[in-house]
C-alpha cells in the first residue's frame, strides 16, 4: 500500500497526514494543534496533558479512546487490531482534520512537559543477583518532574529506548530512581549490572504514562512481581497517608526470597499502619519457608473473593498481569475500570 492510499478500518482511516489539525480532548475542551506527522498522544504530551496511556507503541490498548468526531490515519503496517469501533489507539493515530477525543482523565489545566535531558548517574548498587538500583539527577534547572507511578525512557546512542518507572517519591529535585533487572542479552540492563558507574551521564526523557493512584476512597490492592515492585514502591512513598486511610495490601510474588530485593523496605512499609498489609508470595520458596506460595494473582483472589469495592494496582510478568486482571474482573467481580496496570513494566522490550 503507498503512502497516499487510504483505507476504512472499523470506520477509522488509514491513510498520511499533511498538515496541521486541531484535536479537541473532550469533556474539559482543550483543543490543541497536531503537527503533521505527529499522534493524538505525543500532541498531548508535548502540551503537558496526559491522556490514558502505557506503551506508546499500540500494543498494550491502555490508550485506546472513543472518537466522538473525525477520523484518524495510522502509518502503513499497523493495524488497530481489538480496537472497538468508533475508537482509536492515541499513541498511533494521527489527525485527519477536526478531531474530538473522549479523555475524561484529561485536567482543564497542563501538568509535566515531557523533558529530554542528560542524567548523571549517582549510584549503581547491586542488590540482589540480578537487580541493580540506579539513582539519577537530571539537572533541576530542566524543571524534569513525574507523578508517582509513572516512568522516563533511557535514550541509548543510536536512538533506541527502555523504558523505567520511578521507585522514589517525586519531590521536583530532578532525582529519579530506577530498578533494573539484568536479562539475557539486554543491551541497557547488561551495560547497567556490569559497567554502570556513578558519574556516568545518561540521556533521559520523559516522564510518560497514567499510572497513578486515583481519587477515590476505595481499598487499594497493590499487585506486583520482581521488578514491578518500582512504580508500587513509589506511589506507597508518595501517597502513605491516602493509602492508610483507604486502606491497602501489597502482594509481591517472587520465585525465591531473594526475588523480593525490597523485603525490608516493604515491611517498614506495613509497619507504619494498621491498614497497611504486606504479603510475600514465593512460587518456588525454600522448604524453611513459612509463608504464601503460588501464584502471586492467586493469593489475592482467595483474600479478597468479592473486589467489587476494590482498585487493583498490578505490574510485573505479563503473564501474571494478564492472568490477575482475567480472574478479578471475569470471576471476582472486580470493574474493569479498577484495574490499573503499566505495560512498561511488562514489556519484554524493557532490558
């Protein structure tokens, strides 16, 4: 298919884009100029307003929104594959004139410009077998800011990406904190578990995503596995008071003790409330071992078998996230819309 050939997929467009459209994010009426070549999404980004989103790659659907007018083009070789019917995935589709999207998650008022900026490193700790801490500062001049729960790329030198969530608190110093677990042949984690040293500078940009704790006053599951346990991490260190007055339990799988890097941490965590809880899941724990075993996704269900007045927010193993978010809400009741998780943190492309 050439470049200048259009085709109707679910009743959306395919086809370029060669000027500038305006994109309405309805219902707070911000409307903004998308430049040709450019999504729905990074439009929003730029502009500092963030609409739900994940992956940016159309892969995780966490983006996908209704079009209450116009229509949108994707580039050539990508299918909105799942994608319902008057509804398109914002981190592919592009404008094809006025175009209003339903985003209610959208503020009246701009938040966090995305920022590229150069980081130095601080710190490069080992700590278990295979996961390393790494503490950055991005210049606080750059004015680099995130909500707890979201995450920044690492820009290598010929322009690829991993994507990391924060572990710490936001506290507008430009510091960030990443957990990056060594795999097989990752270029970045391999560079990070050998190499990486403080003063070492890094290229940054971000931050990215809407995984963040909502505002609503019901109890709070907080689901993760191995190095999914960052962005819980930050927003139980951002959001302590809001989490003790709903209420809320972590569950953190791992294959062995050693798995959970964080134990202490999460333990002082539950120590600080009585409506905190901490629950370590091992699937293949030591024979000492006195406490859950399984499936991290299983334990919950048998904690909480009614999640109608639940949120559940989950990262880690695809397997696991998909698994957990097809048993909440298929046999525990659990909406869809109360069911937060972050496809980074999931992705296999994140080494």
């Amino acid at each position: 298919m050439s470049q200048d050939q259009t085709l109707e997929h679910h009743g959306v467009a395919t086809a370029p884009i060669h000027a500038v459209h305006r994109i309405t994010f309805a219902p707070v009426g911000v409307t903004l100029d998308c430049a040709p070549g450019e999504t729905v999404l990074e439009t929003a980004l730029a502009a500092g307003y963030f609409p739900k989103h994940s992956c940016r790659r159309g892969e995780c659907h966490a983006c996908c929104a209704p079009v209450r007018s116009g229509s949108v083009s994707y580039p050539d070789g990508f299918v909105p594959e799942g994608v319902p019917d008057g509804h398109c995935l914002t981190c592919m589709a592009r404008p094809e004139g006025e175009l209003v999207i339903e985003a209610p998650e959208v503020s009246a008022v701009p938040g966090r410009r995305v920022i590229q900026a150069g980081a130095r490193v601080l710190l490069a700790e080992r700590v278990s077998h295979d996961v390393t801490v790494v503490r950055l500062q991005v210049p606080p001049a750059v004015g680099f800011d995130f909500k707890a729960g979201q995450y920044c790329d690492v820009v290598l030198r010929d322009g690829t990406r991993r994507s990391y969530s924060m572990a710490n608190t936001p506290d507008g110093s430009g510091i960030i904190e990443w957990h990056v677990r060594a795999l097989p042949k990752g270029r970045f984690s391999t560079h990070v578990y050998q190499t990486l040293k403080p003063r070492d500078m890094l290229r940054v940009e971000g931050p990215f995503g809407a995984f963040v704790l909502s505002e609503t006053d019901k109890p709070v599951i907080l689901l993760a596995s191995g190095t999914g346990y960052a962005p819980i991490a930050s927003l139980m260190k951002t959001h302590g008071q809001a989490l003790h007055k709903r209420g809320a339990t972590l569950y953190w799988g791992g294959r062995q003790l050693a798995d959970l890097y964080a134990f202490e941490e999460a333990e002082t965590w539950q120590a600080g409330s009585e409506r905190l809880r901490f629950v370590p899941i091992l699937s293949e724990p030591d024979a000492d071992w006195g406490g859950h075993s399984g499936f991290v996704h299983e334990a919950v269900a048998r904690d909480f078998p009614n999640m109608r007045d639940v949120e559940v927010y989950a990262c880690g193993n695809p397997l696991m996230v998909d698994a957990a978010r097809a048993t909440f809400t298929r046999e525990h009741g659990l909406p869809e819309t109360a069911f937060f998780s972050d496809a980074f943190i999931t992705s296999v492309t994140n080494l």
